[in-house]
C-alpha cells in the first residue's frame, strides 16, 4: 500500500469506452493537484459538496471539457479531500487525465485503497467496508439487499450493542479482582447470564443465517439431469424463455453442459443442461459429455431428475429417488410430457407424491418449478430487513464467539474464579472486534482490502 500522507488516484468507473468517466482523486493534495490540470474556478476557494464546470489543460492544450465534483474532509468518503473529476469515456482522454495527476504528485491506488482509508478514517468499519465490495458484485436484489443492510450499519449495530454490554460486565468483573479480599461482588450473575443467553441466541441465528447467506451471494448451482431424450434441453428453454439449447427428438443432442443463469424472486440460479445419461454408448464424445453430467451432478447444489413419464419406468424412477437421498443431494423429481400421457395418467403410473409433473414443451406447471427451486433453497421468504451473513469471515468469528459465550455460560455454572471468567469475556470481545475491524492486523486488512476494485 501507499503511505497513507500521499494523495492517490484512480479510475473510479469500470475501463473500457462509455459515455463518462470518472477519475478520483482523495488525500491532503487532492484539490492542489486538481488545481494544476483544471481551468474553470480556483478549486481551492470553493467550498465542499459543489461541482464545477471547466477544462483540463495540458500546455495550454485543452485535453477535455469536464465536470469536478469537490469534497472536503472529513465530510468525505475517505475522510480526506477529495476531487472526482467526471471526463468523456475515452480511453486516451482518461489515461491522459491520470497521467497529468501523477505528474502533479499523486500516487496510483491501489485496489481497495479508497474505501480501507475510510476505515482508517472512522467513516465506516470494517464489516461496512466490505459491504461495499458486496454491492459493487451484487447480482440479484437479494445480495443487493444483504449488502445495503450491512452497509447502513444494521450488522455494526448488532454487534456493537452486544459489545457494550459485555465491555460492562467485563469491567465489573475485573473490578471484583481489585477487591478479592474482600470478597465483594459488582457485577450481578443473574443479570449477566441474562445477557450471555440472549447473545446466544442471536449469534446463533447469525450463524444459521450463512447458509442462506452463502445462497444470496454466490447463487444456487441447479443441474438438470436425467436419461437422454427427458426433455432436459427444452426445459432449459422454457425456464429461460428462449431458444438456449439445441433441441431435438435424436438422442444424445446434448454433448456437453451447458449454463445459463436464472433470477427467480431475486435469486440467482445457475442453471446446468446436462448431456443425458444411459448405460452403454459407442459414441466417445457422448460419453465424455456424460462423465462430465456426472460431474456437474456432484457439484451442483440441488439436482432436477427430469424423466419421461410416456417410455419412464417408475421402478427406475424410485432408485433414482433412493440414490440421491442416499446421497444427502437435495433434489427434485420432475415428470415431464404429461401434455401427451395426461397428468392423471401420469400420477397414476408414478404413484409418488413428491414427482412434480409439467410439460416443457408446452409450459405447463414451469412456474410451479420455478418457485420448488426457490422453495427447496430459502426454505421461507428472505427478510427485507434483518442481517444474513454473507462472509465466510464473519461466519467463523462468529463461531468463535459463539463458543466463548459457551466457555463463560460454563464457567459461571461452576463457578470458577473471576479472573477466569474475565479471560473468556475478553477472547468473546476479541472475536466480535474482529469483525467490525475494531481488533485486526495490518496484513489482514492488506488482504481484504486487496479483493476490491481498483478506484474504490
């Protein structure tokens, strides 16, 4: 990383040729630099939060037309002053701008270099901080919505409210050590198990919540399997709603997997079209695309078994059943070509509650699946409001501190001595400062800032 006295400079907006482009400027020379390449009013004179129109000049040639939007510390993102200087999107005209910055004396950013000295300012902490790299990803409302909450602050709260009451407790512990001889006691034992099991059952629920969490951020990986000429190809079709996969009555169309992403109640699926599987096959491209269905099957995070019910042989449909169970997969058996066979027919020949039977071809009962699939993953609506973790981070501090509440719930059920107790407060406080970044190494936000883009 730069020294935090120098002023950097980055591209703020993604590379590549657009309308506008955005070049940020933060540190204690931003505004003197901007100075030097801008020609329009003092910069400098100007008060904070106001844009100016004007030009940048290099040697009397002018090398853009643009507007500077101004930001005075600490009333900043960073904390710092800051300049964003807002160009046309081309290549050479935004390459030339940051040149002229760092011939001025600015330093180029590095990834994540603007938002980790907002954390160093005191204008976010840690876990906000990384809601903003979960926002720029976002992908679907429901990650957008997991990484506002935390960006707000709807996590620090939580946390920071189970800190301070623990910080309390904490000190009136230590403080009966300073009178051991007297055998006096300031922190009351009912009101402190009070607390410790209230902060368990909330950290448990955070906990519990990265499943799901783990879900809104990286999405759901459904694969689409089933014998050759199940309708696999045109259901991937139907769910989409377009022309994807090649689809045709000849087996074994499908030589390899194919995949598509699908948001459904704002969450991202990625959808997998796997080449049918059967027994035997001559054709060696055929059974490299098999191997790879296989392959797909055992990475996917649900599996649709998609059978036809016209030629399907329900004895073949219940082993199937039965493998994937074994298997601990979460699956969906789905029927399909009951516009043919008649979906009382159908049900009748494949005595099995949970089959849900559909026609892709025509389209039937698609949404039906759809909401299964979202069903069988979020097990219930996703909270509006409320935090989900979404950090792998997060989750293991959170297991720490969850079994350190444990060791103090213990402690106090056997009665061991204060200074013990006090010990086990303390390694809880530690974990729970880990994640807001109020206990942290600098290598350790080196690595976490260094996962961000470049000019945030």
């Amino acid at each position: 990383m730069n020294s935090f006295n120098d002023t950097i400079v980055a591209l703020a907006t993604p590379p590549g040729e657009g309308a506008i482009g955005i070049i940020r400027l933060s540190g204690a020379d931003a505004i003197s630099i901007a100075d030097k390449i801008f020609k329009g009013k003092k910069l400098s004179e100007q008060p904070s939060h106001t844009i100016h129109f004007g030009r940048i000049v290099d040697a009397d040639k002018t090398i853009d037309e643009v507007v500077v939007s101004l930001y005075k510390g600490p009333k900043s993102y960073t904390g710092e002053d800051v300049v964003e200087i807002s160009c046309h999107g081309s290549n050479y005209i935004l390459q030339k701008v940051i040149d002229m910055c760092l011939q001025a004396g600015a330093q180029m950013a590095k990834a994540g270099e603007f938002t980790q000295r907002a954390f160093l300012n005191g204008r976010m902490d840690l876990t906000q901080a990384e809601a903003v790299a979960d926002l720029i990803a976002s992908q679907s409302s429901a990650s957008q919505q997991a990484a506002m909450h935390n960006l707000r602050g709807g996590f620090s709260e939580q946390l920071k409210d189970m800190r301070e009451q623990l910080i309390k407790f904490s000190a009136l512990i230590e403080l009966e050590l300073d009178f051991s001889q007297e055998d006096v006691e300031f922190a009351d034992r009912t009101l402190l198990y009070t607390l410790i099991n209230e902060m368990t059952l909330a950290t448990t629920g955070l906990v519990h919540s990265f499943k799901l969490g783990n879900v809104i951020r990286n999405g759901v990986s459904v694969a689409i399997v089933g014998k050759p000429n199940a309708g696999k190809s045109t259901l991937l079709n139907a769910l989409l709603n377009e022309e994807r996969a090649i689809v045709s009555e000849i087996a074994g169309t499908t030589r390899d997997t194919i995949e598509e992403t699908l948001n459904i109640n704002g969450v991202l699926f990625r959808l997998v079209d796997t080449a049918g599987i059967r027994e035997h096959s001559t054709d060696v491209i055929e059974n490299i695309g098999m191997q790879r269905s296989k392959d797909a099957m055992k990475k996917a995070d649900i599996i649709v078994y998609l059978f036809d019910t016209i030629n399907g042989i329900p004895a073949d449909v219940i082993a199937q059943k039965e493998e994937l169970e074994k298997e601990g997969i979460k699956y969906l058996l789905v029927g399909n070509k009951v516009d043919a066979l008649g979906v009382a027919v159908a049900k009748e020949k494949f005595a099995d509650t949970d089959i849900l039977f559909i026609s892709a071809k025509q389209k039937d009962n698609v949404q039906q699946l759809l909401q299964a699939l979202y069903n069988i993953v979020v097990e219930g609506e996703i909270k509006q409001e409320g935090t989900v973790i979404t950090n792998a981070r997060h989750h293991h501090a959170l297991q720490q501190v969850l079994s350190s509440l444990t060791d103090i719930r213990n402690g106090m059920d056997n009665n061991i001595p204060g200074d013990l107790i006090a010990l086990d407060i303390r390694r809880c406080l530690h974990f729970l400062g880990e994640i807001t970044g109020e206990v942290t190494t600098e290598d350790k936000l080196d690595y976490i800032f260094s996962k961000f883009c470049i000019g945030k």
